[in-house]
C-alpha cells in the first residue's frame, strides 16, 4: 500500500477498466493522485469482457470502470472518483472549501455539458464508432475551439482548471483532451485539418497543463498501455 488505509480490516482497492477508456483512466489517476494502493484488472473489449455476466453484475450497463472497495461496488467514473474523495480524503481533489467544491463541479459538469458532446464528434467517427463525417467534424471543431480557448484562459490565469491547484476538474477532463488529440491525429482525420495539432502552436497554456498532469506521480502506471504499442 501507498498510503495508509482508513482501518486496518480495509481491504484492498481493485478496479476494473480497460485500455483507452477516458472514463477508466479518470479514476486510475485519482487513485494515484491520492497514493492508493490497489489491484488492477484490465479487460478486453475485443474479446467482450464487459458483457461477462460477472462483469454485468457489477456493471450493468457493461460499461468501465468498476471500482470495488471490499464488498462494495461502485460504477461511474464521477460517482467513483467522489467516492474515493469521500473515502479518502487526503489530498482533497472536490475542494478544500464550499466555494472551491462549487467551481470544481461548475467545471466538471460545464465539460460534461458542452465539451464533450463537441469532442465526441471528432473523437467517435475518428475511432470507427460513427461514420467520417468531415463536414460535421469540421462544424464540431469550430465549436470546440472556441471551448478549448476558454480553457486556455483559465489555465494561463491560475494552472489549473477550477482551483489553485491540481483537482477533480483536471483528472476529469485530461483524459479526454488526449483522445481528441489522439483522434486529430488518425490518418483519416488529419487532412481535414482540424487545428488542435500541435496543440503548444495555439494553446500554449493548455500544453503546459497538460504536461503537469502527466507530472503526477505514477501516472505512467494509468496510461492506456495499447497507445504505447500502437504510437
């Protein structure tokens, strides 16, 4: 273990996730971020691990990742990471006040709401889940843009998403940021010229955000481990 547990009966932390899944590695980088100790499980989509019934059982709707935590069983990377906060508390990811929890979750839910669904756009014709549809990827771009300069803005003005320093906001949202400019740069996707590569040439901050994040202690160990095989 990497940090003390609340109870010495406490049993070890497992999650269940897969490679490349934003949501999955939203909650690893909790878990390093708050130096716990836990099992790791990997699955495969490829061979339909997630629509295992013990998988299902966990999981209903077979989705990653799991977290369980003795015999309890949580799904839902946010519903996750607030726990493991709850659970764990130090260091606080939620905030160390209510006006620092408030900005935190305006953050959190301002990218649910209106990155996201820009991002999936791109991201989801780009790994095969959706149609290419260049003219839709473009409109979505345009949009995006504007949403990643005001993100650019914050963390020019603060390093950080929502707080003076590293917090839910961040671990949250990194992930997704990765697989865009991951997305932005499959072959078929990169003629259309959809300007997030390099990200440094227009968002200079951003980069340098980026570049904290991945800063974190252990973070090597939440990186999608297929990215690697297939850089």
């Amino acid at each position: 273990m990497r940090n003390d547990q609340p109870d010495d009966t406490h049993m070890t932390l497992e999650v269940i996730w897969g490679s490349g899944s934003p949501y999955a590695w939203r909650v690893l980088l909790t878990l390093e971020v708050k130096g716990l100790g836990y099992e790791s499980r990997l699955i495969q989509f490829s061979r339909g691990d997630h629509r295992s019934p013990e998988h299902l059982a966990l999981s209903p709707r077979g989705k990653v990742p799991v977290l369980r935590d003795g015999d309890y069983a949580l799904s839902e990377s946010l519903a996750i990471m607030a726990y493991l906060d709850r659970r764990y508390p130090e260091p606080p990811i939620f905030g160390g006040s209510p006006e620092e929890t408030g900005l935190i979750w305006k953050a959190i839910f301002e990218f649910e709401s209106y990155v996201f669904p820009l991002a999936e756009r791109i991201v989801a014709p780009a790994f095969g889940g959706r149609p290419l549809d260049p003219a839709d990827m473009q409109a979505a771009a345009g949009e995006l843009h504007g949403e990643l300069g005001g993100m650019e803005r914050i963390v020019s003005a603060r390093g950080w998403l929502a707080a003076e320093r590293l917090s839910a906001a961040d671990l949250a949202v990194y992930p997704f940021v990765e697989v865009l400019l991951r997305a932005a740069g499959k072959e078929a996707v990169r003629p259309m010229g959809l300007g997030f590569l390099p990200l440094a040439e227009r968002y200079p901050a951003l980069e340098d955000w980026r570049r904290r994040v991945a800063a974190v202690p252990g973070y090597e160990r939440t990186y999608p481990p297929h990215w690697r095989e297939t850089a």
